[in-house]
C-alpha cells in the first residue's frame, strides 16, 4: 500500500479494523461464528466442536449476541433449549471467515490439504478471491493508496 | 452456507480458520499487521498508532516474526534499529485485514464513515469484494456447501 504521511499523532489511529477487532477479534468469538455458519448453532456442540472452555464460549456468545451478531432463539420447550443463530451483520462475516480459512489453507496446511472444502452454486470448488467492486482485479496491498487517515 | 451433516465428533474441528486464528487470531497481533500494511513498522509507533501495551505488542512482534508474517529489518547501525516488514505470507493477510475494515465501516461507523478510504490503482475508492474465482459472482455463505469435514 502507498502511504499518505500523515502528521505523526500520540492517538492509536481511528479504525475500522480496530472497532471490528474489539468486538470479534479473539479466537473463540471467530471459531463460535464459524460453528453457525457451518450450521451448528447449539452450545454442547460449539464448545465440542472449538474446543473453548465453557464458561468462555458462555461469554463469548452474550457477547456476540449483544453485538448483535448473533441471536438465540428457543428450539424446544421441555426442556427449554436454544441455538444461536446469524443476523444479517453476522451473516457480512462470511468473508472474514473465508479469508482467514484460505490463508490457512495455503500456509497451514501441514501437508494435509484443506481440512474443509467449500463448493459454490456455480458447481466448482470455492477458491475466495477478494477482488476490486469497480475494476473487477484482485486486489492487492501494493496497488491500494490510503486516502486519508485520522 | 448448506451443510452436509458428518458423525458427530468429541474433538475440535481441524480447521483452517482455527490455525490462522493460532497464529493471528488476536486484536493486537492483526493490528500490528496492520501498521505495517500503513507502512508504518517502527516499534514506537506502532505501540502509538495502536494503543498496544509495549509488552504485549512486543510480544505479538516476536510471534509474527516466528511465525513467517513478518520480518525484522536493521534501518541504522549507530544505535542499532529495526524496523518491522510484511513477508509474502503476511502481505498475503491483506484480505483479512480488508474484510474486518470493510465489516467495520459497514456496522461500527459511528456516523462519521470509514475513517479511512483506500484508492485501488484503477482510481476508483476501494470497495473490496469475495468473489468466487470460478464464476465471479460475490460468495455469499448460503450459496456454499461445505464438501467435506474433518
């Protein structure tokens, strides 16, 4: 990325990676929305499926819930029983996970492979491209130029 | 995102998004990345322009730096200083750090919009897009299936 010198300031810098940081940058609040985005919205099986200590995945998912990422709907009434599922702002972070599930894939692979495939409608396996909404090319960092900074 | 249902599993699932989140997966690691992306990979000012506690953003720097993102550089021999650089693996993170910039331009603006705009060399302001490579048409989780779980 070019770099538009700004005055150096005493602030950390105004940021929108940063606000998304603080409310889902630890790993347990990204494994729980990659567990309902991969269908599993029940709490036994997220803590199985993570990994996460209990009381952490509790207190993940009210955070998650206040942040209003996911919601908790009931499923059963004897006993009462419920499962998170993804609003809207929930579902947009789809391609956090995406792009963190493929740098995985292409630096972590342990020699194994992907561990998960994903095929799309189009019927070919996803390969993930982040690319430019205007001129259609992939993007990269040395071809972006960072406009202004607060 | 369709999911194909596979035997339920006691242990957590090997996953490429669980790896990447091992070695990135927390606030003050990616905005580390980050800086550096802003072209700024000093440790002074990365500690300012981030708010990390020194401690933790030193840390965060050795780990990147074992883990192969990034790469610390001598810029003056008298006194010695270093300067952080991203390797083709961390400047491979550059979707990762779009995506959380995009989520949070989109949900956490606070009224006042991105507090940064980047310009893709095509002129056109940045709107970045997951796109299938395949077809092209932008990934939306209910338009993929998972093929195949470990």
């Amino acid at each position: 990325m070019l770099v538009v010198m700004v005055a150096v300031s005493a602030q950390p810098r105004e940021c929108s990676v940063a606000r998304t940081l603080e409310v889902v940058g630890e790993k347990w609040a990204l494994l729980a929305v990659r567990e309902v985005f991969l269908g599993n919205g029940r709490f036994d099986e997220m803590v199985r499926r993570t990994g996460a200590p209990r009381d952490t995945m509790a207190a993940r998912l009210r955070a998650l819930t206040a942040s209003g990422i996911l919601e908790r709907r009931q499923y059963s009434d004897h006993p009462a029983r419920f499962e998170y599922h993804l609003t809207d702002a929930g579902r947009d972070l789809y391609p956090v996970i995406l792009t963190l599930m493929r740098w995985g894939d292409r630096y972590l692979a342990r020699g194994g492979g992907p561990p998960l495939r994903l095929e799309h409608r189009c019927g070919h396996v996803l390969g993930a491209q982040l690319v430019c909404e205007a001129c259609g090319d992939q993007v990269v960092a040395a071809e972006t130029t960072a406009l202004r900074s607060r």
